[in-house]
C-alpha cells in the first residue's frame, strides 16, 4: 500500500480564492493583456513616508539584527495596547498583545489556542476565505450562518442561537467585513455580544478593518460594548488596511493573558519574532495620528459610491450599499443559466471565469466565500481603472440572451 505524499490534513487546505483570482489576472497582463483586477484586499495607496523612514532607520540598527522576544517588540506591543484604547475604548496591557506575521498568522493561532477536536465556532457567511482554513487546521467545525442581500449580510440573535449547539464554543464577529462591507451598529453588536455572554461563548472578533467605515456606520469594537464578555474575547488587527502595509506583514492578537501566553508559545515554535524592521515601521504607523487613513478613506468612499451605482444599473445585478472595508458584494444569480454568447454558466464561478476570458476583468466569485451566486469587487483601485473595469462588465452582462 503507498501512503499519501501529502498528510490529509493539509491537502484538506483549499488555495486562496482571492490570491489565486489577483495571481491570474496578473499572469494574464503580464502576458499583455489589458486586464482590471477586482480581486486582491488591498489598498492601492503607497505606505506612508514617515512609516518607511522608521524601517529605515530600523535596518541601521544593530539590535535588530538580532533574535527579539518572540511575542513581539515590547514597545511595540505597549503601542498596540495605547492604540486599541485610542481607537475603540477596550482597555488591556501590553501583556495582553501578541505581534504575529499579518493578520492571517493571528487568525490562525487564535483558533489553534481555542479549539479541541470537534468544537464548532459560528460563522456569518459570506465570510473571508481564511476563516475556515484556519479553522479545520485548528480541529474545529465550522458552522455557517448564512445572511444574504435582503438583510445587508447582517446576521440577527435568532440566526445564531439557531445555529448554536452544546459543541458551539465559540462567535466569529466581523465588523466591518470582508467581504460584504456589512457594519452592524453599535445596539446589533450589544445584542449579539449580550447572547454570547450569556451562552458563555468565546468572541474572536476580527477589527482589521475599524477605521474604513462610511456615511452614519460607526465602528463598535463588542470587547468594549459588552464588558460582560470579560475574558472570553480575542481581538484580531493589523497595520494592513489602515496604513496601507499589505506587504509589511505584521498583525497582532489581543487577549486574555492566558490565550496570549499560550498563543505566543505555538509562535515561538513556528516562526518566532515578525521581522524586527517590519516591527518598527508599525510602530511608527500605531504611534501616529489617522490623518494618511483619512485620505485613503475619502477616496475609498468615492469609489464605493461610483461602483454601487454603476452595479446597480447593470440589469439582473443588485448590489446593496457596502458600509464599510472596500468591497462590494453584489448579486448575480439573477443572470446565471443565460445565454453569454453561446455560453450558458450556471454558477458565479463559471461566470466570473466567463467575463475574465472575454472582458478582461478579474472579479472573485462568491463561492470563496461561501455564498454562490454573488461576486466581491475590491473598490481599492485608481478611478479610471474602476469606472472602466464596471463599464466592461455592464457591456459584457447586457449581452445576456
């Protein structure tokens, strides 16, 4: 009998939808070929000056050209600290903080701290493609709760007590998301965070994207809205989004010092200290002021505006209004099993492969996401590049027979 080259446990991994959607449209412009990418999660804004310089300057210096604690610099970790009370009011030490390589590392190992084998975390669908990698890895059960169009992808108490069971552990709570752009208000978050604490649920509540909130949406983190969670609430962020530090990696994940220490221990076995040179440029983004944020989301907003209304002009396309992050998440399902051509998809992934094939745009289906039958649209790109992007898939999409 011949064993499997690969363990069943990662060949389970399924490869990021998103990563894999931006990797061909850039395959296919490099082969010269004018396409869009509405893909990659990322800003289209440079890092700010000041945040270059102090890595910089961080190259220069000799103590970084050593082995740092692996749990992350402690000035750094006391700036994350003084950062999250600025920003969301949630009080907690620099003990509390644990600097991982980006966002994703966080997610991972808030889960791999959490979960025995078989406990069930809930999860509102459409979620981001990492979750439930991160998950499975973790031992544990993934359970959807599914939202749609009709309620802005907003999920209620009575979806997620309907879903919970005696194997539930624990809530993952995105707000702002990815990929819907959904925000719950401050009084949705107090209801669900009021339910998880009185279900003696863990919260891992994912903030990446707290400062890129649009119209009369406000940002409420649930760890300050409900104190009576107490010290079953894991915060997960990073410098990514909010200063344009995609490539920068460094994220990090606040928690009771319990989780954290352990949490920290599996780091130090898997990858050790986040590059000190990346750790200094965040400090400085974490220490200063919100104003390069402030401009990014002016044109965020902007854009978000122009995308909705060019989607919702397209005929069997509806799009509700994103709130937050820069995504929007339209429906299509109104057109699959049409004829484009000669060409009859029958999922959003077919079509999606369609309009990358013959309009040369790159959007992500919305079965990464757990959700068929929608697409994510990253509104993070130049004007010119959306408005003509849009354009090709409305002149695309009106050839519907």
């Amino acid at each position: 009998m011949t064993r499997p080259r690969i363990s069943a446990r990662i060949s389970a991994i399924s490869e990021s939808a998103t990563l894999a959607v931006d990797a061909k449209a850039k395959a296919m412009k490099a082969a010269g070929r004018p396409v869009i990418g509405f893909g990659a999660g990322e800003p289209d804004f440079p890092t700010p000056d000041y945040i270059v310089e102090a890595a910089v300057e961080a190259c220069r210096n000799p103590r970084f050209h050593k082995y740092t604690p692996a749990g992350g610099l402690p000035e750094l970790k006391q700036a994350i600290a003084d950062k999250t009370l600025r920003d969301s009011g949630y009080q907690v030490d620099a003990a509390q903080v644990l600097v991982t390589n980006g966002g994703k590392q966080a997610v991972y190992e808030a889960f791999a701290t959490l979960l025995d084998l078989g406990d069930e975390v809930l999860v509102v669908a459409p979620y981001w493609t990492t979750y439930p990698e991160a998950i499975k890895l973790a031992g544990g059960v993934q359970v959807d709760v599914v939202t749609d169009e009709t309620t802005g992808y907003l999920a209620s108490v009575e979806q997620l007590e309907a879903a919970r069971t005696e194997r539930t552990k624990a809530l993952l709570f995105v707000s702002p998301s990815n990929p819907t752009g959904a925000v719950y208000s401050p009084e949705q978050v107090e209801a669900i965070g009021r339910w998880a604490a009185e279900h003696e649920l863990w919260v891992v509540t994912d903030e990446i994207y707290e400062h890129l909130t649009y119209g009369d949406a406000t940002f409420a983190s649930i760890a300050t809205v409900v104190p009576e969670l107490g010290d079953r609430v894991v915060v997960l962020n990073g410098v990514a989004k909010t200063y344009a530090m995609t490539g920068w990696r460094v994220g990090w994940l606040i928690g009771p010092k319990d989780v954290v220490k352990a949490a920290t221990n599996l780091q130090s076995h898997a990858t050790s200290n986040v590059s000190n040179v990346a750790q200094a440029a965040a400090l400085a983004a974490v220490s200063g002021d919100l104003s390069a944020v402030e401009k990014m989301r002016e044109a965020f907003d902007r854009r978000r505006q122009t995308m909705v209304r060019m989607l919702n002009e397209i005929p069997g396309v509806l799009c509700p209004e994103p709130k937050g992050a820069f995504y929007a998440y339209p429906s299509v399902k109104e057109l699959l099993g049409r004829d484009f051509g000669g060409r009859r998809p029958e999922t959003s992934a077919q079509l999606a492969e369609l309009i990358l094939e013959e309009a040369e745009v790159a959007l992500v289906p919305g079965e990464a996401f757990g959700t068929p039958g929608y697409f994510r649209l990253s509104y993070a790109l130049g004007d010119e590049d959306l408005v003509e992007g849009v354009s090709r898939v409305a002149k695309f999409l009106g050839q519907v027979g």
